[in-house]
C-alpha cells in the first residue's frame, strides 16, 4: 500500500512539474504584491453514501485548505488569489503584509505565481504522500495490536 501512494506521490510530481513550467511560461510579467492571509481550515462537507452493489455505506467528508492569499495590481487591476501550482500550501511563503514578487501573465492578470511558493511545489506532493503513509502505518500497527488481542479492555 505504501508503494502504490508513493508512486501517485511520484505521478502527481511529475504533472505538477510540467503543469508549472506551462505557468512559468506565460507569466513573464513582474510586479509586486502583499501576503494578504494565510489560510488554513477544514471544512466538514456532511455524509456522503457509497454504493457498491446491494452494498451501501456512509463516510463523513471533509475538505481541508491550506493555501496563502495574495494581493497585486496588474494591467490596471486589483487583483486576489492564490498561486494554483500547489493546491496545498504546507510551508509558510510569508507573513500576512510581506512583500513578495508576482510573476504574472500578460495576457490574463488573473494567473500569476509566487517564487515564495516554489518549496510548496517542490515538497508539497511528498509532505502528503509522507502523511498518509504515516496514517497508512499507525492504522496498521493499530489492527495489528487489535487482532493479537493487546487491544485495551
């Protein structure tokens, strides 16, 4: 199991890789900007059902966001977003008012990217695919220790 999420890890990697060169491509444009927040939550989505067959089951969703918030002016406009390289922000690009560089495209204001952003795309898909292996071991080890009967009474 731990081979199979680290090769998405490894597939994931790489689509992001060529994704992000696409980026860097367009937006050849420079300007400043601010860390406007870092955003980190979780939201809870509700009961989702799962059929399979005559088989039925309900798993709660839940949709995690970790991204950092910017603020540039470009071709005449303000503008406010995210830099969609990397879904999921794990290391800190900044504080919220720092001053950063914004590599923006030219013909669309709207897509840009931030340099401070580059050790969230290079460690990003590893940092998740280390935690659900992690998460993989511990419910392992748990079943583990539950079927040889040491589960707590």
């Amino acid at each position: 199991m731990s081979f199979i999420v680290l090769g998405i890890a490894i597939y994931l990697s790489v689509c992001q890789r060529k994704a992000e060169k696409g980026i860097k491509e367009r937006c050849t444009a420079i300007t400043s900007g601010k860390i406007d927040h870092t955003e980190r939550s979780g939201f809870f989505n509700g009961i989702k059902l799962k059929r399979r067959g005559f088989r039925i089951s309900c798993w709660p969703s839940f949709t995690f966001t970790f991204h950092t918030i910017y603020r540039y002016h470009a071709k005449d406009k303000d503008y406010q977003g995210i830099d969609a390289r990397m879904p999921i922000a794990c290391l800190k690009a900044g504080n919220p008012g720092d001053s950063v560089k914004i590599f923006y495209n030219p013909r669309d204001g709207r897509e840009f990217y931030c340099p401070n952003e580059d050790k969230n795309v290079k460690y990003g898909w590893w940092i998740l695919a280390g935690l659900i292996v992690l998460a993989i071991a511990v419910v392992r080890g748990v079943l583990y220790f539950y079927c040889r009967g040491y589960a707590l009474r």
